[in-house]
C-alpha cells in the first residue's frame, strides 16, 4: 500500500503552518531587506510534512504575484548524488519557465529579474543521500537562497544532515501529532466508514495522520501490516523496534535483556556492547532512533514507538507483557548495581509495573 496521495478537500488542521508560509510568500514579493529566506519544517515520519507543503503550493497558486515549485527528492533516492542533482536542475528551470535544462546562473539570473516571488518547497530533505545534498546546496539551494525574491520550504526530520549555509539553518518549524479533533476530520474524510472508531484508533496511533489512515483501514478490514507500511524502506528493523518499543529510552547495555526475552533465546545476555552498538548505529542511520538528552538515552521516533507498541500488544500480548517483565527485572538489577542512579531506575521499574496492571497482570505473572 502506497502513502495516501495528497487530495486538496482532504487537508487537515496545520493552519498555522500554512499561513506562516503564506505571510513569508507575499513578504517576499517586497523585495530587498528581506530577512527570512527559508522555513524549516521538521516531523516525525507520517506527521503529514508532504501534505502540508502540497496544500501550501495549492493555496500559492491563488496569491497574485507568487509563483511555486513542489519538489520531492524521494523521487531521486535510487539516482547518483550527480544524476539526482541534474534532475532538480531540471525541474528547477521548467519551474522558472526556461524551455530547456539551463544552469543555476541562469535560473538565478531568471528568477532575479522576474517581476514575482518564487516559492520553492523541497520535501523529504534530510532523508536524502549525504553526497547529493552537498551537490545540491553547492549547486541549487546556496545560488538561490541568496534572492531576495526567493522563499525556500525546506521540510525533513530535522536528524541528520547539517548544512554549511547558514541561511539554510533557520529554528525549524516543529510539527505535532494530531489531537483528537483533526483525527476525527481526517477518518471522515479518509476512511469515512470508520471514522465512528477516532477515538480508539486516536489512541492507538497517538495522532500521526499516517499511522491514523493505516489503523483505520486494519479497522475496516483491510489485511494490511501496519508497522511495515509505517517503517517503509526501514522495515527490516522491525524486530529490533518491536523488541526495545516498550521501553521510554535505551542504552547498549539494555538490549541485550529485551533481545533474550523477545527471541526467547539466552544467549543474547552474552552478546557484548560491540554487538548492540552496531545495532544501534543501525537504527541512528535509519533515522529510527536519536538520542534524547533529557531521558539521557536513545529514544525510537516519536510516530513509531507508541505504535509499535500497540500493534504488539493487540496482535502479540503474551510478548508485550513478557518484554515489560523483562524490562521491569532490568531495572531491577541496576538499580541494585547503580545505587547512585536508583531513583530513574525505581521510576521505570513502577512504569512497567503500571502497564502490566493495566491488563490485570504482575511482573510475577511472567518471569
């Protein structure tokens, strides 16, 4: 199952996003002196960034004086760094209006003297291949960052890649998860037959538009696997996710007691660092996990972890109670081992305990 295409009538909330871009537009029909040249807008996978930039570039085309090119580099993933960086070239100058594929001087040149503002929104930023992005700032966005009449939408997960413009590096724009309200509006207008069930599948999905439309459709009887839709090109991590999701944060050193319990298979307690450190590294590339400085551990990404979680839950329970016994036993033992760091570790320890009561089970249950 593909991503459900962006349809105009079907938008939801983000209103504030869209008149931001629609304020920093029409500024830059003013010309020189113009300070802000380019929006970043960063989310967790599925928080709907292509369906905000689209809708943005929609309600563009109606403002006077204000052209706009949607440009999508996931469409470049398979290309080399040099062929990929051709082909936004490309759609650059049929953007501008230019007949044939020209150079960056000349579309800059083209769109300096215009008599209009440019809106360029780049989706799926930072999830593209190191190489083609330095070609791409060298070669595109530097050239035309630099216009006054130039707007760029720059929209990514905000993990990876850090750029050497420092115009290009403006306070992201940081996009949540929908409440309950616009999860309603969306399944009306999605999956309308099942949009009686929001508030559960609200639940399940903790609002992430993607994760809300896949849900709904295992709702309406669709035979669909939820999580390996979510994960897309990712989905050979689903195990490593589906054995640490129940945890709020991780280190190395905590793998291995979730591994055993979710291969049930002992011999993952005698793995060593080495062995999760590249398993993390792994999923750190992937863009799946990051570390979080306030839980002072790596963290799986904010759309996947509560998910995950639920569909392990509703279709495996006896494994997510195992792995919160598992969990819970593990904190156990370091914070006999960590006395100086036994207060978070007691903190977790109640944490499983909780959400093992919460299906009338004990940690005793399941050791």
């Amino acid at each position: 199952m593909s991503r459900f295409e962006y349809r105009p009538g079907l938008f939801v909330d983000r209103k504030q996003e869209v008149a931001l871009i629609l304020e920093k537009a029409r500024r830059a029909l003013s010309g020189p002196g113009r300070r802000e040249r380019v929006v970043v807008i960063n989310a967790a996978r599925g928080s709907g960034k292509s369906w905000l930039l689209q809708e943005a570039a929609q309600q563009l085309q109606h403002e006077p004086g204000i052209r706009t090119l949607y440009l999508d580099l996931a469409r470049y993933a398979d290309d080399p760094p040099s062929t990929a960086v051709r082909g936004v070239i490309q759609e650059l100058s049929n953007g501008v209006g230019l007949e044939v594929e020209s150079p960056i001087e000349t579309i800059a040149t083209a769109l300096k003297e215009a008599r209009t503002a440019f809106v360029l929104l780049i989706d799926h930023v930072d999830e593209s291949d190191k190489g083609f992005l330095d070609l791409l700032e060298d070669y595109v966005l530097g050239p035309v960052a630099a216009l006054d009449n130039v707007l760029l939408i720059l929209a990514g997960r905000g993990k990876r890649y850090v750029w050497k413009n420092l115009f290009l590096r403006p306070e992201p724009i940081l996009l949540q998860p929908f409440g309950l309200a616009d999860t309603v509006n969306q399944l009306k207008g999605q999956v309308p037959d099942i949009a009686f069930h929001a508030q559960v599948i609200h639940q399940l999905s903790n609002g992430y538009p993607w994760a809300n439309y896949l849900i709904a459709r295992e709702h309406g009887g669709v035979s669909i696997d939820v999580i390996n839709l979510l994960l897309g090109d990712a989905a050979s991590h689903r195990e490593e996710l589906e054995a640490l999701c129940v945890l709020r944060s991780f280190r190395e050193g905590f793998m291995s007691f979730l591994f055993a319990r979710y291969y049930r298979d002992n011999s993952y307690l005698d793995r060593g660092y080495g062995y999760y450190r590249k398993i993390r590294e792994s999923l750190v590339r992937s863009q799946l996990v990051e570390w979080n400085g306030n839980l002072n551990g790596w963290v799986i990404d904010g759309a996947l972890r509560t998910v995950v979680e639920n569909q392990l839950k509703i279709h495996s329970i006896e494994l997510w109670g195992g792995l919160h016994c598992a969990a819970y036993v593990m904190y156990g033992q370091l914070a006999k081992d960590y006395l100086e760091a036994e207060k978070p570790y007691l903190a977790e320890m109640a944490y499983h305990r909780q959400q093992l009561a919460a299906v009338d089970r004990t940690p005793n249950d399941c050791l």
